[in-house]
C-alpha cells in the first residue's frame, strides 16, 4: 500500500514538473534529470508526512 501511495505522488510531481523547471530555467537555474532525484525524493517524503497527517486528521 505504502509504495502505491509513493507511486501516486510520483505522479503529481511529474505532473508539475514542467512548470517547475520552466521557473527554475526563469530564474537562470540549469536542471537536469540527474539533479532533480533527490528533489523527488524529498517531495515523496514530505507528501508522505502530509497524507500521514490528514488521516490522523480524518480519523478524530
């Protein structure tokens, strides 16, 4: 279960990739695949925490 949830938010942050990097290549900051990973990992992390948090929420 946990790694469906990981794939899911793997999705949304592809989904906004785009956007992201074009802000980023905006501000003058180069970004390749390579350097984005870890970025995606983290994001997997926090999203983690925050879905973790709201169904603490839910269930009160």
């Amino acid at each position: 279960m946990h790694e469906d949830k990981n794939m899911q938010f793997m999705q949304i942050a592809m989904k906004y990739l785009p956007e992201a990097k074009e802000k980023l290549d905006g501000a003058g900051v180069e970004l390749s695949m390579e350097m984005i990973q870890p970025f995606m990992e983290l994001f997997t992390k926090v999203m983690s925490e925050a879905y973790e948090l709201g169904k603490q929420d839910a269930t009160k």
